[in-house]
C-alpha cells in the first residue's frame, strides 16, 4: 500500500510539472487551485502540499512579480519531467492539454485587459482601463465618474468588451 501511495505522488508531482510546463506561462496558486479544482485532479491540501514540495525541491519556482506571486517550473522541472513524463497516461495528457488550451484564452484575457476602479472623493471615482498585447500598452484610459455604479459598469463593460470599445476609439480617432 505504501508503494502504491508513493507512485500516486510521485504521478501526482508530474502531473503538475506537466500542467505548469504546458501553460507556458506564470501562473498564480489560485490559478492554479482552480484549474486542478475544476478538474479534479487532487484535492486541496494535497495540491498545496505537492507544490511545497516541487518548490523545496527545486523543480518549481515560487516569485513574485508586481503584486502577485507566480509559479514557474525551472530547468529542472523540465528535466524531471521529460525524464519521467511517459508514466502519465495518454488519455490523462490529453484531457490536461484541452483544458490547458481552454484555460490559456482566459488567462490571456486575464492579463491583457484590466479594469479597475478606486475611489478619490465622496461623488468621484477613477476609472482605470487598459488594454496590453505582448507587453505593450495599447491603450491606457483613466475616467472620473461620479458613481461606485458607474465606476463598476464601466469596468464590466470594459473586460467584456474591451477590443471593440479600443477599435472604436481607434477608428474614431483615424476618421
């Protein structure tokens, strides 16, 4: 029994390899939790303890960048995994890979479009909004509204509809 629980760790830490190599990009734990979460791969303690683990062992980088702390797998973790990826099933890769590439949409949404508010005064809030592809900032807008409701409404509309809102500003400013 104890071997068994052992392959199932040891199949479990690929697998995460796997996930964060195949994401090719830095995720965050809650990112990371969701996805595993949704697709129940491992439950919740055992996902934080393995990730411990991947980082205390070097195949996985924990750092921060802004304000978010991110996972990176390192060379290691590629090498381990290269090594050792074929004790993963077929089938399992590929269920991990269409979730991956359904995940990546959003997360790239995530990044690329941000929408927030603060507020400055009693009736004035600052709406900030910004549109970035491939680190570059296309547009970078900054309102003052009168409202916590407009500020919100703003925002939502911003992450929902952000590239035909800029293509419109774009296309108005042109003509």
């Amino acid at each position: 029994m104890f071997a068994n629980n052992t392959k199932v760790e040891a199949e479990n830490k690929l697998l995460l390899l796997y996930i964060l190599n195949k994401f090719e990009i830095a995720i965050t734990n809650n990112q990371i939790t969701d996805f595993i979460m949704e697709n129940e791969l491992m439950n919740y303690f055992v996902l934080q303890q393995f990730l411990s683990e991947l980082v205390n062992t070097s195949l996985l980088e924990y750092t921060q960048n802004e304000k978010h702390y991110y996972y990176l797998i390192t060379e290691k973790g590629k090498d381990t995994l290269n090594y050792f990826k074929d004790r993963l099933s077929d089938n399992l890769l590929n269920r991990i890979d269409t979730a991956i590439e359904n995940r990546k949409k959003i997360l790239l949404k995530e990044t690329q479009i941000s929408a927030n508010y603060k507020k400055k005064s009693k009736n004035d809030y600052l709406v900030e909004l910004k549109v970035i592809e491939n680190d570059i900032t296309l547009i970078d807008l900054k309102l003052d509204v009168v409202s916590n409701k407009h500020a919100k409404t703003i925002c939502d509309n911003w992450r929902n509809k952000a590239q035909d809102i800029y293509g419109e500003i774009i296309k108005l400013l042109i003509n």
